[in-house]
C-alpha cells in the first residue's frame, strides 16, 4: 500500500462518511497505545510514532468533516498493567 494512501485512510473515511450521513464525523480511537507499546517491545518504536504522527495529523488537523475526536488508551495504562 502506498504510503499516502495509509495517511489519509481515517480522513478519506471521515469524509465519505459526512458525505453519505449528511454531518460531521465524531472519530473515537481507541486503545492507540498499544501499536507504540509493542513497536517499543519489538524494536521499531521510531518506524511506528512516524505513522501514527502521520496518520493522526491527516485524520485530525485539517479534517473539516470532523465534529471532534476522543482517545482511550488500553485499560491496563488505568491499571498500573505493564
């Protein structure tokens, strides 16, 4: 897959999704850290942040089919889980 079209796949969804509902995209991530937390495990933390970064930046600065966005991170950060 082409590294552009990974980037922008959560805003080209936001889009097509206002689109077809007729209103602005409420996006809701959930458990985010756990791809960091096992690149970190396995070695390619740098690789990992550089698409997370990028794929964030296209889906949240300048979506304008975006109502607002939410994260949670994975339930064992709440829990002290290592």
């Amino acid at each position: 897959m082409d590294e552009s079209v990974l980037y922008s796949s959560l805003k080209v969804l936001s889009e097509l999704l206002m689109k077809h509902y007729g209103s602005k995209v409420i996006m809701l991530i959930d458990e985010y850290d756990v791809p960091l937390a096992k690149a970190y495990e396995n070695d390619y933390y740098d690789e990992m942040v550089f698409i997370i970064r990028n794929l964030f930046e296209q889906a949240l600065k300048t979506n304008d089919s975006l109502q607002f966005a939410a994260f949670y991170p994975s339930v064992g950060q709440w829990c002290g889980e290592k």
